[in-house]
C-alpha cells in the first residue's frame, strides 16, 4: 500500500446529514439543561436555560422555543412569581392550541391552579373549559383527571352541585 495516505486517529469530519435540524441542537441542549435545572430545584439556572432556549430557536414555531417556553413559565410559578408565570403558561398553551400539538392538559392545569391562588376562580374556570374543549377527543392527556378535579373543585366552590358532579364523573 501507499505509505503517504496515513490516517491519523486525531483527526475527523464531521458529517452532517441535516443542516437545519443540526442548528436546532444548541436549542434542545439548553431546554434539556433548563429541565434538569427544574428537576433538581435549582431555578435560577432552571430560567437561565430555558430563557436560552427560546432565544436560541430561529423562530416561536421551533421546539426549543416551546419546550423553553413551558419551563420557563414552571421556573416562574414554582418561584411563586405567579402573574409572571400566568402570562407565559397562557401564551404557551394557546400557541400549542394554534400549532395543533396540544395534547397534555398538564399546563391547563397548573394555569387554572395558579389563577386560583391569585383569586381568579372565573378565570381558572374559563381555562379548565377551554382545554376541555380544544383537547382531541378519545386522546389519553396527562393532567386530564387532575383538570376535571380542579373544575369540579371550582364548581363546588360556586355551589354548583350538579356541575361538581359531572365534573367527578368524568
């Protein structure tokens, strides 16, 4: 063989074979950051990371941008920065509703729950019923039992008895 074609092991190439989903890797980097911050309680480095993500996506569309824009707001709502939060998980949610990707009641849930506390039980309400509505159908959602419960709380807090049952039944 030729002994001028020496191969040497330090070096490589790199070889990417989709430039537009590459770009987006610093963007998943930071909202897996942003999620494991959150999971292990350090929230300032939770709303660094996510914060990161979102301005990392070339577009609200991109799903660092989304991911980093769900953490950021539950960084925000577990720092008990409640109207701060309220405002991201409300924006969240209805770009997701927009996009056609929401399928998780979960973040419905923690908004209706964060309205509660700020004494905004009409708005909880108007949340939990919209989800409900916008939710496809026979479509297994995480945090669905947890939204009847939270309207059937709401109801029974209203003295609405048949409503508060409907809401147990399902």
């Amino acid at each position: 063989g030729n002994t001028n074609l020496r191969h040497d092991p330090n070096e490589y190439t790199m070889v990417v074979i989709d430039e537009a989903r590459f770009q987006t890797l610093p963007g998943a980097i930071a909202g897996a950051r942003a999620y494991g911050a959150l999971t292990l309680g350090d929230i300032a480095a939770a709303m660094q990371y996510a914060q990161q993500a979102r301005d990392l996506a070339r577009t609200r569309d991109q799903a660092s941008y989304r991911q980093g824009t769900a953490l950021l707001g539950i960084a925000h709502w577990v720092s008990g920065e409640l109207s701060t939060a309220d405002s991201i998980l409300e924006d969240f949610m209805h770009q997701m509703v927009e996009i056609n990707l929401f399928t998780d009641a979960m973040i419905a849930f923690v908004l209706a729950e964060i309205r509660i506390v700020l004494g905004r039980l009409q708005d909880a309400v108007n949340t939990c019923e919209y989800m409900l509505r916008v939710l496809p159908e026979d479509t297994p959602s995480l945090g669905l039992p947890d939204l009847y419960r939270a309207l059937g709380d709401l109801h029974s807090e209203r003295g609405d008895l048949q409503a508060t049952l409907k809401c147990i039944a399902q």
